[in-house]
C-alpha cells in the first residue's frame, strides 16, 4: 500500500477563495483523522470519521470549514472562505478502529493564504 | 482524556541512550499509552503502545510503573536521525480520542 494520499503537497491561494484538500486513506482502515498543526497551536485534531461517518466535529474551527467521507477510500477538507490565518499545515490520518491510536499519517498539504 | 505533560525539549549526544519522560496522572483504567515520532516537514510516525510493564520494538522501549501515572520512551544510541519530536498520548484504544500535546524536541548533537 503507498500509505495516506493527500493532494495538493502545497497549495497557495487568495483570501476569500474556496480551498479543498483530498486525502485518500489506506485500504482497510476505516478511521480516519484531519489534522491542523501550525507553529502555535501544535496539533490540532479536527474531525474524525469511523466508516465514513463523522464522529467527532468539535475541533472543527468555523462553519468555514466542512469536511465529508463519501466512501471509504477517499476525503475532503474545504474552506470556504478562506483566510489567512488558516495557513497551517494540514494532515489527513487513517487507522484500523480495533487500533485506532496506531494511524498512519499523509505527508501533508501545506496551505498558505494570502 | 487524561492530559500528558512532557518536557519541552531535549538534548543529547549521538551514541547516548535518550529517556523521555511523561506524566499522565489521571490516566484511566482503560487507557493505553501511544508514543509518536515527526519529523520535519512530515507526519507524525507511530513508535510504540502500550499498556504497563514493558514494551519492546525495534524502535524503541516503553517503560510503564505500576501505578501508570508516567512512562518512559526509551531510544537505545540515538542519531542524528532521531532529530524530532516526540509525543505521548493516553485515550482508550477503543476510542478515537487521538489528541497530539505539544511533544518534546529531541536534537541529537554530533
């Protein structure tokens, strides 16, 4: 398996602009994790999904940010609208739910708003 | 969620045997204790699990006292490689409760 996808690696947009990041999990894991960690908050867990559906949203920041698992081997984060301050690395993470504290991480899409 | 609390960051010497250290007092019953490496610019990689005594890997050991208030990541001859930080989690593995703190920074010196 080539691990978690995610796409773009790096993305640069303009305030106000809608930005969605994919992530792809790997075959057979049914959890999976977004991730937000920027220099002054860490690590921020987002949202998680366990088969496909959403569990835990809370970490989401705004209504700005939205996040859907239509099927088990692909996921989107988008921002809409974009500003700023969501410039900030973003992590997609997926894990077998009998072991959900062993995830496996996608490199990353880097965001930078300006 | 019991909550960790690590050093910050940390030094050592390549070839030195490197403890780290967390404290999560109010840990549960049905807690297990997680350990997390990332590098620059990557996500972070799972070490090692686990739930008391001693657990061993290839990467690591992870000692756990009894009453499992703290445990020890330990790194055998460390590198320049292992340049990173390090993050403990506690959460029952039966729930999604995968919560990063803010890690400690381990830099291997030459």
């Amino acid at each position: 398996d080539a691990g978690v996808i995610q796409s773009p690696r790096h993305e640069v947009t303009e305030m106000g602009q809608e930005v969605t990041l994919r992530c792809k999990p790997i075959s057979g894991h049914n959890s999976l994790f977004w991730y937000r960690q920027t220099m002054m908050r860490g690590l921020e867990l987002l949202i998680y999904f366990n088969n496909n559906v959403p569990i835990d949203d809370s970490g989401m920041p705004e209504d700005r940010f939205s996040a859907k698992m239509p099927n088990a081997s692909f996921s989107t984060l988008k921002i809409q609208p974009s500003e700023p301050r969501d410039s900030a690395v973003y992590f997609c993470a997926s894990s077998f739910s009998r072991s959900p504290h062993e995830a496996f991480f996608g490199q990353g899409t880097r965001l930078t708003v300006v | 969620l019991a909550k960790t609390t690590q050093p910050i960051s940390m030094d050592s010497y390549e070839g030195q045997e490197v403890n780290i250290t967390c404290s999560h007092n109010n840990i549960a019953t049905n807690d297990y204790i997680t350990w997390y490496q990332q590098f620059p610019s990557q996500g972070p990689r799972f070490i090692i699990q686990g739930y008391k005594t001693k657990v061993t890997n290839e990467v690591a050991s992870l000692f756990i006292p009894a009453d499992r208030k703290s445990s020890t990541l330990s790194l055998p001859r460390v590198s320049l490689s292992d340049t990173a930080v390090y993050y403990c989690l506690v959460g029952q593995t039966g729930a999604n409760n995968l919560f990063f703190g803010t890690g400690t920074r381990l830099t291997v010196i030459p």
